[in-house]
C-alpha cells in the first residue's frame, strides 16, 4: 500500500470535483466513494496502524457521509467531511478502547519493487508511539499532502494548533526512532 497520494489518486479526486450536480444522491455517492476510497482507506491505515481497522474506520465515516449527503452545501465539501468524521472517529474509538498490539515474526505486507520495507515498518511503528492528535495532525500534512489551513479544518483546530502537534510529534519520533533523524530534517 503506497504511502502518499499518487497522481493516479488527485487526478481521480480532481475528477470528481466535477460532479454532476443533477445526479441522484445515491449516483453521485458511488461516484464520490470511487473517487476517493483509496486515499481515505490509505490515511486510515497511518491513523489505526491496522488494515482491517482502517477499512472498518473508512466504512463508517463513508455511512456518516451518506447520512449527512443532503446537508453538504457543496459536493466539494464531501471529501474534506469524510475525514473529518474519519478522525473524529478514529479519537473515539482510541478513547473509547485501546487495541492489543502483538509481536509477530512475519512483516505486515510484501514489499512491491522500488520500496524500502524497513524504513516504511520504522515509520509505520514510531507514528504509532505518537498521542493521536499529533499523529493526525502529521499524517494530514505529510501523508494526505495537506496545507495547515486545510489541516486544521479537518481537525477542528486552529493553525498553530497544527503547526504545534507536527512540531512535536515530529520530535518525538526523532527522539524515539534516532535513525529517522535524517528523514525528518
């Protein structure tokens, strides 16, 4: 699973920017969801650190969407509502229970050609030691491509609030991983 937005997924969310605004609820919901799923599955994998969470996590902020369809004032606005309710459901769900990690002696995924492996499992594990609100609040920035203003209407935040937990989190990992110190300056 590729990490960061491809050219492949902004052309397809820029696409669908261009929606039909005669289009019935449930056509141009299709539509929106084929736009956009694989960006939101590939952000709630960087939030949950697990597959299946992030499937479950996408699957509920797409319900949430669908309810609130008719009150977007602009289908512009659906994607930018999804993760929203995406990382306000991810915080819930943190709060509410906390997930047994295990060790296992088998990497996650198999590595398409051209990926670094250990760096991406290096990665993956010191966003996990992150508090949730600064590893949002990275994975927004670094990960989905996105601006500290946008961030912080995600996150419902102010701009310095972003800028803050990225500062932090960022140093964290420094701290935490030593050998992301050259990836991370």
């Amino acid at each position: 699973m590729p990490m960061v937005m491809t050219e492949t997924d902004r052309s397809a969310e820029t696409q669908y920017a261009t929606v039909d605004l005669t289009m019935t609820k449930d056509a141009a919901f299709t539509e929106f969801v084929a736009a956009h799923s694989r960006s939101l599955l590939r952000a709630a994998f960087l939030l949950t650190g697990d597959q299946q969470l992030a499937e479950d996590l996408v699957q509920d902020a797409l319900a949430r969407t669908y309810r609130a369809w008719n009150r977007l004032e602009r289908l512009d606005n659906a994607a930018a509502y999804t993760r929203k309710t995406m990382y306000h459901l991810q915080v819930s769900w943190w709060r509410r229970r906390r997930v047994a990690e295990y060790v296992s002696d088998e990497l996650p995924h198999r590595a398409a050609p051209g990926r670094d492996v250990d760096l991406e499992v290096v990665l993956h594990t010191a966003l996990l030691r992150l508090p949730t609100a600064q590893r949002a609040a990275i994975v927004l920035r670094y990960f989905d491509d996105r601006t500290e203003n946008e961030a912080a209407h995600i996150l419902g935040c102010s701009r310095s609030s972003v800028k803050t937990r990225v500062r932090r989190g960022l140093a964290t990992m420094r701290t935490l991983v030593p050998e992301l110190e050259d990836l991370l300056t």
